[in-house]
C-alpha cells in the first residue's frame, strides 16, 4: 500500500524535478551541504529521500536511490538505481548492500 504522503509527492513531482534543477539555492546551499555528507561515505551509498536524481547524478559512486514518489524515482532511475519505499522499510535492501547513506531534508 502507498502512503499519503507519496500520493501528495507523486501530484507535484513535475514541480518538485523543476524546482530542484532550477532554483540557484541547491547550487549554493544545498549542493554544497550534499557534498560533504557524501564526502566520507563509502563507494556504495543509499540516497533517502532521492527526488529526481539529483544527488544520483553528482557524485561517480554506486547509488541506490529511495523515494515515496514512484513518479519521482522513475525520473531518478535515469541516473542509477531507485526504488519506490516508504521510510523506515528498507527490506528491499541486504543488510550488507550499502556502506552509507544520507539524505538532503
């Protein structure tokens, strides 16, 4: 069963892919805050909350990408690995198949 919440997340996905690729403040302030999350991360890392890709696609390490979104993950599959999930079920996962993981909230 799908939640609410990705319900609501899949409505304005067009928005959100819009908003995260075009608004200067993920280039000044987000990305920046991303690359030191990922910085000691090992090479197999798990994106919470993925979006559209965006962090996928920045960093040259093997992601897994998680999102409430099917719409969202399905425009994040472009870039890597994404699953639609809801948080904290993550038993689509080995317990061993990621060294790390962050999220951009």
């Amino acid at each position: 069963m799908r939640s609410t919440t990705g319900d609501n997340w899949d409505d304005i996905a067009d928005w959100w892919a819009e908003e995260a690729t075009t608004d200067p403040a993920f280039e000044l302030d987000v990305n920046p805050v991303l690359d030191e999350l990922i910085a000691p991360l090992g090479p197999r890392v798990l994106d919470l909350g993925c979006g559209e890709g965006q962090a996928m696609r920045r960093h040259d390490r093997w992601v897994v990408g998680i999102d409430l979104s099917l719409r969202l993950a399905h425009r994040a599959a472009e870039s890597g690995r994404a699953l639609v999930a809801d948080l904290p079920d993550l038993g689509a996962l080995r317990t061993d198949a990621v060294d790390g993981a962050y999220s951009v909230y």
